[in-house]
C-alpha cells in the first residue's frame, strides 16, 4: 500500500506539475526579456517586479508539490515584505528587492527541462506497463490487422506467429511494470530535489522539529 502511495504522488507530481513548468518557463522568460528590454523607459522596472510576484505564486505552488514527494518536512524561505511606511513605488518594487525572488525565477528556468524528462519518463513508462500488460485482450486485433511484418518481434528475429507476438509485447510490459516504481521515483526526485534546493528550506535539525519529532 505504501509503494501504491508512493507511485500515485509520484506520478501526479511529474504530470500535473508538467504543464505548471512549461507555464512558470513561458511567463518567467517572457518577463523578464520584457523588463530588462524596457528597464531604460522605467516601465520596465515594474514589470520585472511583477515577474518576480508571479515567480514566488508558481514557487508557492511547487513547495506544495515538493512536499508530496520528498521524505522530510521543508519550509518556504523568509520573504521581506514592504515596510508600513513605504510608498507606492517602495511597494510595488518589494518583490524585486527580496533575495529570493532571484532563485525563484531561476528555478523556473532550471526545472523546465527537467519538467520535460520526467513527464516523458512517467508517461513512457506507465504507457509501456498499461498496454503490455493488457496486450493478451487486443493483441491479436493488431497481428491480425497489421500482420507481424515491420513489428520489434520481427525485427529482432522472433518469429512465432500469434503467441509469440503476444507473448514478446506482454513480457515487455511485464519489464516495465517491474521497473515502472524505481523510474517514476527517480524522475520525481530529481526534479523535486532542484526544488527543494532553491525553493525551501528543510526544517530538520531545528529545535522546533526535534521536539515535534520527540512529541
């Protein structure tokens, strides 16, 4: 039942967070090409401070996901906000003017392909155990329907007519339902560990953790 948890969380975090990425990329490239292009006409200025707003809602949102897939409670960076006496422009700047806001859009750069990598493991290898493992049930359909000719089996040298088709595509979803658990892991892990790197800040070691832990 663990491992079933593992995989399900897993598994959301590479694919639901795939699409979160390529928006968090798109936006952060954009603003910040926008801002650094019009920083001279001041307007710029603004628009690099909303970039860096909207880099710390899509790193709220990772930190969120982070959790589901690390082994260890992890806290979100300490963000400054604007002192009660500043002005309109002080205020709207804030969110440039915080150390994290830097590694926050890194982030969204650096995660971006990595974003990429592990979708396309988790979905390569999830595909791969679904359709091998149910492969007896349609089978025979495509071998009737498409023949054996230019399939792997032939082109690796097997020739066993139906069972052998069957057989050969059913033991390579058997492959990848054995190694479906360790890849997804892998592939979240990866992506969660830049995250956690530049986005959090592990709460192990502390005194309030030790005794939560303790209690």
């Amino acid at each position: 039942m663990r491992t079933l948890q593992r995989l399900r969380a897993d598994s959301r975090y590479t694919v639901i967070g795939f699409p979160t990425s390529v928006a968090s990329f798109s936006l952060t490239i954009a603003g910040v090409a926008a801002g650094v292009g019009s920083a001279v006409a001041f307007v710029g200025l603004p628009i690099l401070a909303g970039t860096a707003a909207m880099g710390r809602r899509f790193a709220d949102l990772e930190r969120s996901s982070i959790a589901t897939v690390v082994d260890h409670p992890v806290e979100s960076p300490a963000y400054t906000e604007a002192p009660s006496w500043a002005g309109w422009f002080r205020r709207v700047m804030n969110p440039l003017l915080n150390g994290q806001a830097g590694l926050d859009l890194l982030h969204a750069v650096l995660a971006f392909p990595l974003a990429i990598v592990s979708f396309v493991l988790t979905v390569t290898w999830w595909a791969g155990t679904v359709l091998g493992l149910t492969f007896p049930l349609y089978g025979w359909i495509l071998f009737n329907t498409l023949g054996p000719d230019g399939s792997l089996p032939a082109l690796l040298g097997f020739d066993g007519g139906l069972a052998g088709y069957v057989t050969f595509n059913t033991v390579v979803g058997l492959l990848f339902a054995i190694t479906l658990v360790p890849v997804v892991r892998l592939a979240a892990l990866v992506r969660a560990s830049l995250g956690e790197a530049l986005l959090t800040r592990a709460v192990y070691g502390t005194r309030s953790s030790r005794v939560a832990m303790a209690a």
